[in-house]
C-alpha cells in the first residue's frame, strides 16, 4: 500500500515515514500544500495522511481540491486545532477521518487502516485466496489454517496480489506499490521476493505470466 504523507513539521513527518515504512508501507512525504496536491493527484496512493497547517496551500483547499477534481483516495486530516468545529470543516471539505494532534501512534495506524479499508467497501476486511487468508488489521497470514511467517516486504508483496487475487500484476505496478521509489531498487528485487513468498505460501500459487508478469491464483 502507497501512502502520502503531507506534513511541514519534518521531524513528525520523518517520524511518521519510518514508523509507516516499518508496517510495510510504501510512504512518500510532502512538505507544502502545493507539493502535495501535485502528488496525490500524479501519484497512484492507496491513502493520504494531510496535515492542516501547511504553507502555500491548507489541508481543507488541498482536499477539496482534489474531490474538485474527482480524486477519491482515502484522507485522514491531522490538525493541532481542537474542537468539534474544525472536525466538521475537515469532514466536509472531504476529509474521510479527522485526528488531533498530539496523536498515539496507534490510534493513527488503527484509524489508517480502517480508512484503507472504507476506501474500497468491496474489499473484504479479510483478503482470502483458495487456502491462503491475510488479516491486514492484525497483519496475519495463514496457508490452510497455519500461520505463515513473513518479513515485512513479504507481507507488503503478498497484501497487493491478494488484493489483485487471479489479476495479472506487472513488475512496474509492484514495484510501485511495495517497493520506496526514493531508495534504489534492485531491478530483480521483484523475482527475488516472489520467490521468497513461493517457498512460504506454495510455488504454485503466484504464476509467473511470461513478459507480463504475475497472477496470485484463486
Ligand atoms: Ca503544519
């Protein structure tokens, strides 16, 4: 999952990029309003975290901006403000949840997690696929009942075919969604994890498609 972080308080965006970075994340961070409407519009995220207070540009005109615009991806605003009436501005400019800083951390990534799921009501809570089933709320996967041990880029890798399950997913998106476009990749990065997640979950449930690349089957 490709996640925006806007947020000009760099210490508390570093903080979150890391934090986000070690559940498995794909995180990019944006400094300013401007910055960060031109890429959530650009850049293929799953949900952004959009700060308030930004120079050049608030939280509510980036959000509204981009529901102008007919960009739907799930927001969770975060503002130092208090009371009922900003949460009502940020739910109505199209906001999806709203958080007071200072936050727990917790609440943050537990609240992310429910918006990632809102964001596409017909995705179940639970992604199954044949005997292999995920639980992205406690990061659980199990192959026919057991519960299969993965790094966290095994998780990330597996969580975006299952949510694709029996689509053919080339290298690029992969590399995309799973993988931080800021660090340097690997160009066979994608082969080698796949073939790490074959020896734990069965090598004959992620096909490889010559030239296209690969399909979680069914
Ligand atoms: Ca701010």
């Amino acid at each position: 999952m490709r996640l925006l972080v806007v947020e000009d308080e760099a210490r508390l965006a570093t903080a979150l990029q890391r934090g986000l970075q070690a559940e498995g994340f794909v995180v990019d961070v944006a400094g300013s309003g401007p910055e960060g409407l031109d890429l959530a519009r650009h850049g293929g995220y799953d949900a952004m975290i959009l700060d308030v207070m930004l120079p050049g540009l608030s939280g509510y005109r980036v959000v509204r901006q981009l529901r102008a615009e007919k960009h739907w991806l799930p927001v969770l605003m975060l503002s130092a403000k208090d009371g009922e009436y900003d949460q009502a501005d940020g739910l109505d400019c199209g906001a999806d949840d709203y958080l007071t800083k200072p936050f727990s951390y917790v609440v943050l990534l537990a609240r992310l997690r429910a918006l990632l799921r809102r964001g596409a009501p017909r995705r179940p809570v639970v992604l199954v696929a044949g005997d292999l089933s995920l639980d992205p709320a406690r990061r659980r996967v199990t192959r026919d009942g057991a519960e299969v041990d993965l790094t966290a880029r095994e998780y990330a890798l597996l969580e975006y075919l299952l949510r694709r399950a029996g689509e053919v997913v080339s290298k690029t998106e992969l590399l995309d969604h799973v993988w931080d476009a800021s660090l340097r990749t690997a160009p066979n990065a994608v082969e080698v994890y796949v073939g790490y997640l074959r020896r734990k979950i069965g090598r004959d449930r992620l096909e490889t498609i010559r030239g296209a690349g690969y399909r979680l089957v069914t």
